[in-house]
C-alpha cells in the first residue's frame, strides 16, 4: 500500500492486540482518524511488530512484509 501527501497517519499495532491492548489501540486510532481531512484520508496499520491477535482466542499471525 503507498500513501502519499499530508493525509495519511501511521499507526503501529501493539505486539500483543488483544483484550488488555485493543481500547486504547482503538482509541488511538480514532484520534488520528480525527485529524485526517475527508474525504480521502488514509490511516495505515503497521502491523509488522504484532506478533499475536487475540480477539476470540488465540490466533497467532504472519504480518505480510511490502517491498
């Protein structure tokens, strides 16, 4: 994925996202949406530290890498 310009945010995923981590993740990631301009802001998800999503279980994750 590529964005450009000023109207993208970049947020990095906890290593761990799961019950403990997801408000606040989650919180943080409305803030930024906050500060984007509509219509076409982009928020990013970096992934690449998680090592684990919990949401119903425990579901360990490969995080895709971009070249």
């Amino acid at each position: 994925m590529s964005a450009t310009g000023t109207n993208a945010r970049v947020i990095a995923a906890p290593e761990i996202l799961g019950l403990d981590t997801r408000g606040g993740f989650r919180d943080a990631a409305v803030l930024l949406l906050g500060d984007l301009a509509p219509p076409s802001g982009t928020l990013i998800i970096d992934f690449a530290s998680t090592r684990r999503i919990d949401s119903a279980g425990s579901l360990p994750i490969r995080p895709k890498t971009s070249r």
